[in-house]
C-alpha cells in the first residue's frame, strides 16, 4: 500500500469579523499566501469542515479567483467558506495526488470530480 503524507500547512487565514475591512468575503490577510508558488488549498466553514480542495501553480492568484470568478464552483458557497489553509508544493504531480487524496480522505463537500468514495 501506498503511504501519503500530506503536508502541514504553511499558511491559514481566517475570516475577519468585520468584512468591510476586506473586499475579499472578510478575508485580510491575502498578502501571507505565496504569489508565486503552487501549491494546495483548502476552504473550510465555521465547523472546520473541508468544503473545497484545490491545486494552482501559482496560490493567490487562483484563490482570489475563486471569489471573484462567476464560474466558480464555489460562487454560490463564497459566503460559507471561514478559513483557509494552504499547503506549498511546487511539483504538479504531487499537487494532483495530494488534491485527489485529500478530497476522497476527507471527504470535501463541493469537489464533485476526482471523487471515488460514492
């Protein structure tokens, strides 16, 4: 069997109280994730559960995009999402199979492709 080892994450942030400090649903502190760096991400609610996992190559960039974008799978869940937590990791590969381990492992509500538990 194949072990996998997710990485701690190496940045979360969470929703601010008061979200006219951010025009981003409350979250202010956007300039700690990577701009240039790929990586894994994950958005849960207020329960700690995991509602999305995503990859990108580039981290900010495609998490603002989630909450800016209309064709997001999370533009109707924006509203849901309390913290987020990131996960550096520069090789695509790994990227892909953390992103499929973590929404099957755990089970991630809004990921509806790479899912193999039903």
């Amino acid at each position: 069997m194949i072990q996998i080892t997710v990485p701690d994450p190496e940045v979360t942030i969470v929703k601010q109280e008061d979200p006219q400090m951010s025009h981003i649903y409350g979250f202010t502190d956007f300039h700690l994730i990577p701009r240039d760096k790929g990586g894994i991400f994950m958005f849960y609610n207020e329960q700690d559960e995991l509602l999305f996992v995503g990859k990108a190559r580039k981290l900010r960039p495609r998490i603002k995009k989630h909450f800016e974008d209309s064709v997001s799978v999370m533009k109707a869940k924006r509203d849901e999402v309390f913290k987020i937590e990131v996960c550096v990791v520069e090789d695509a590969v790994e990227r892909e199979i953390y992103e499929t381990f973590i929404i099957n492992r755990r089970r991630a509500r809004y990921n509806m492709d790479k899912v193999y538990y039903k």
